[in-house]
C-alpha cells in the first residue's frame, strides 16, 4: 500500500509493506513488511515529522520489520 507519498529514484519497496503520507529520498528501502507514516508518534523517534504529519525518510534509509 503506498498513500500520498513521493518516492525519489532507486527507492525500493518490499512486498507487504504500507506507506502513507511520506517522502522517501533516493536510495531508501522499504522492506517487506515494514511500514512509514502509519504511526506518527513511532516516526517522529526515527525520522522527521513535518507539522502537516508527512514523514520525510533521509537518503539511503533502509526501513526494517
């Protein structure tokens, strides 16, 4: 499931996994399973959270279960 998102070149996303309301940067791996922006306080730990609740993933993240 991919949402509202924006997904810079060589982003990979794995099977199973959700994206919602977020910028992934180029090089970022999604794996399988995994998921951005769906629990914004989880995110706002890991990564930048803008005050509109987009998820901004930095270049070359790998995003893990």
């Amino acid at each position: 499931m991919i949402e509202e998102a924006v997904l810079f070149d060589s982003v990979r996303v794995g099977p199973g996994a959700s994206i919602r309301r977020a910028i992934l940067d180029e090089g970022v791996h999604v794996c399988g399973g995994a998921s951005v922006g769906l629990d914004l306080e989880k995110e706002k730990r890991r990564f930048t959270v803008t005050d509109g609740g987009v998820v901004v993933v930095p270049r070359g993240t790998v995003v893990a279960v």
